[in-house]
C-alpha cells in the first residue's frame, strides 16, 4: 500500500511575519529539494546562503550523529573541548584570536558591538558608542541590529531610534569620512551586501575604510554572515582587498550548513572589555553545533571547494551577461561576486520569482528589485547551466506576461 502524504498543515497559529511561498519541503540533497508529492527543484536559495555545503551533506549528517548519540548539551560554566577545537580552527584561518560561540548571525552582530562599544569603555573612551552602519545593509532582526542596518522596513512601529546608530550611503567614502569622529565607536559593513541586492564594495574602498578607521581609532566589524566562508570563491569576502582585515567579524549561515550556529570572532586587542560576566548565552557552543561546525570547516576550506566556486562563479557570469544582452527588457543588470550573484530586474523580482518556481527552479528577492542566486557551494556545471536554462525560460514568461 503507498504511503500517504501527511496532510496540510494550517499556519493559523503561526506568527504572520512571514511571506511565504506555496511551497512545503520533505527532503534535500546536494542542490535539490524534494516536495510530499516528489516533485524536484532545483535549489539556488539555500536557506539564504545557508546550505553552503548543500543538504544533507554526509559528513554533516554523519557528525551530528555521531555526536548526539553522546552529548547534547552542557552549561558554559564548564569546558566544551568542541568549542576549542572549532575556536582554534576558526581563528587559524580567519587571522583574529578570540571566538565567541552564538546560535545565528543575529546574536554574533549583537556580541560584536557590544565587544566594539567595551573596548572603548576598557580604554577610557566611553563617549565613543557611535556604530556607523550603511543603507542596504541586514544584520539581522534584533533591536540593536536592526538599527545597526537603518533600514526603515525593520525599524519603523518598534519605538525610538536606538541612540548611537548612524547610516550613511553605501559605498560614499566621503561621507563616510566626514562621519568617522572621535565619539565614533565602529564601522559595520558587509563587504558583499546580500539583502540589500547583492552589492559588492569595491576591493579599494575596503582597504580604504581599513585605514580610516585604524587612524582614527574606531574599530571595523565585517558582517560576513552571508558572504562568507567561502561564498565570493575565497574564505572571507574581505580577503579580496589588500590589508583590510576586521578588528571583528561575524559568522554563520554556512558555518553550520542549516544547522543553527554563528560566530563572533575578534583579535584580542578588540575583545579586551569583554571579562567575565559581560556576555553569555545558554545553547552558544553546544556540543552538537560544534561537531556540525567543525566538519562544515573542514569542508568549506578545501582547496577544492574555493575553485569550484570560483570556476562556477566565472562560468555563472559569462552565461548570465548572455541572459542580459538577450532579455534586456527583463534584466537590468548583473551584480554580486562568486556565488552570491545578483539580477537586477526591469520586471518586478516577486513575480519574477514565482515564475522561476514555475520552471522547479527557486532564487531569493534582494533589495533594489533584485533576486539572487545562493546556491550550494559545490554545485556541478551542469546544475549551473540548468539553473541558466530554467531562468532562460523564466525571462521569456516575463516578457510574455508584460506583453500580454
């Protein structure tokens, strides 16, 4: 006797935050995801840049095994020995001393300024509380963070601006220079902005706000939540400019592959303030995301994994300028870096959407009526050129729908 599918689940009691797609998924692998009914898709949203590694990667799924079948959970007033081998690991590549272990990007931009504003108080320097931030930006959905981000869609009906927060333009270096001051505390940036339409600061303005904040004192905080690990075809998004490495830096997404973990890494001269019983968090570092951590670290730093990104990242960019030159009317432009990859559209993203999921293919929305491609990190060419083939056919409805 088949089995049958479990049936629908009202989202009455769920809270209405969410626009979600009429979609429900049973399973995953590699950059295919799976419905009740079997039907396929093609993912290239993975879990907003989540899935770095794509679903159900053995060794992930062999690693939380393995570990849960031994130890979920333990209070941080004791040693975790996976929270120091994954510190260790991840301060090795990344250049920077010290880790603070979190449950999502959220709670690692959360850590890093308040480690930024300690500093300053550790130095005598209290007045210095002003975090500069820049439009576009997303570093996730806590009061602090978003008005680190300054986007009015997050901040607007939740009360008074949080004092110390500043937003400039993305990307303006003179204005950024006239802000830089002595009550500045921090500049947060990403240096690929995601949700804010796959925006890449050039290599030189990086480099350049690196040694505008080392003259004047504040401190650089990179979100790499999103593009790092990996993402732009080398470990961290920032390695691409010359001597513009972070004071702080904050992890996730890929670094757990879905499973929920984030990071807040710093060079030790920055988490100076930070002494017992300034910061904690109950579930941060828990055995079973540290075994998952660490053997999505190990994957995403082989050699192998980076070129592939960087081959399909080339690859991605020749076909997609052709995608541009022969629907112009539908695309606008082409942006972002490695395989965080942008289109700007003429049409609006949200249907444009909706008519890639007609063709079992699904991308993400970005700002600047964008949609993105997130997909895994170690997907073929050949699932690159379906995904092109089934954005192809996407364009073609969109002009067909315009037209009609």
């Amino acid at each position: 006797m088949a089995e049958q599918s479990a049936p629908t689940v009202p989202t009455d009691h769920i809270l209405g935050v969410y626009s979600r797609a009429p979609l429900a998924f049973e399973r995953g692998r590699g950059v295919r995801l799976y419905t009740a009914e079997g039907e396929e898709y093609l993912d290239c949203v993975g879990g907003i840049a989540t899935t770095g590694l794509g679903h159900a990667h053995p060794k992930l799924v062999q690693a939380l095994k393995d570990q849960a079948e031994k130890l979920w959970h333990v209070s941080n007033i004791f040693r975790i020995p996976g929270q120091e081998a994954l510190a260790r690991r991840l301060t090795e590549i990344a250049g920077l001393d010290v880790v603070f272990f979190t449950n999502s990007g959220t709670e690692a931009v959360e850590c890093a300024l308040k480690t930024a504003r300690k500093y300053h108080w550790a130095n005598g320097a209290p007045e210095r509380i002003e975090v500069i931030g820049f439009e576009g930006a997303f570093h996730g959905r806590s009061y602090a963070a978003i008005f680190a981000a300054g986007n009015p869609a997050y901040t607007e009906g939740f009360g008074p601006a949080l004092p110390g927060y500043r937003t400039l333009p993305y990307g303006d270096m003179a204005a950024l220079e006239a802000a830089v001051t002595e009550t500045t505390c921090a500049v947060i940036i990403e240096p690929v902005q995601g949700e804010g339409g796959a925006r890449a600061l050039p290599e030189v303005d990086l480099a350049r706000l690196r040694r505008l904040c080392s003259e004047r004192g504040a401190l650089v905080i990179y979100d790499e939540i999103q593009c790092g690990l990996g993402r732009t075809g080398k470990l961290f998004a920032h390695e691409w400019a010359k001597e513009a490495a972070p004071d702080i830096m904050c992890l996730a997404k890929a670094l757990g592959d879905g499973f929920p973990v984030g990071a807040c890494l710093a060079t030790a001269e920055a988490a100076k303030g930070m002494t017992v019983g300034s910061h904690g968090s109950t579930y941060g570092g828990n055995p079973l995301a540290m075994a998952v951590g660490l053997a999505a670290v190990q994957e995403l730093t082989r050699p192998e994994t980076l070129e592939n990104v960087r081959d399909i990242a080339g690859y991605l960019g020749q076909q997609l300028s052709g995608l541009l030159e022969r629907w112009p009317d539908v695309v606008a432009e082409v942006r972002g870096k490695g395989l965080l990859i942008g289109l700007r559209l003429h049409v609006n993203n949200r249907e444009f959407m909706a008519l890639a999921r007609d063709q079992k293919l699904l991308i993400a929305g970005g700002g600047d009526n964008c949609v993105r491609l997130l997909p895994s990190l170690l997907i073929t060419r050949e699932e690159a050129r379906e995904a092109v083939e089934k954005l192809e056919r996407a364009c073609e409805a969109a002009r067909a729908k315009a037209a009609a």
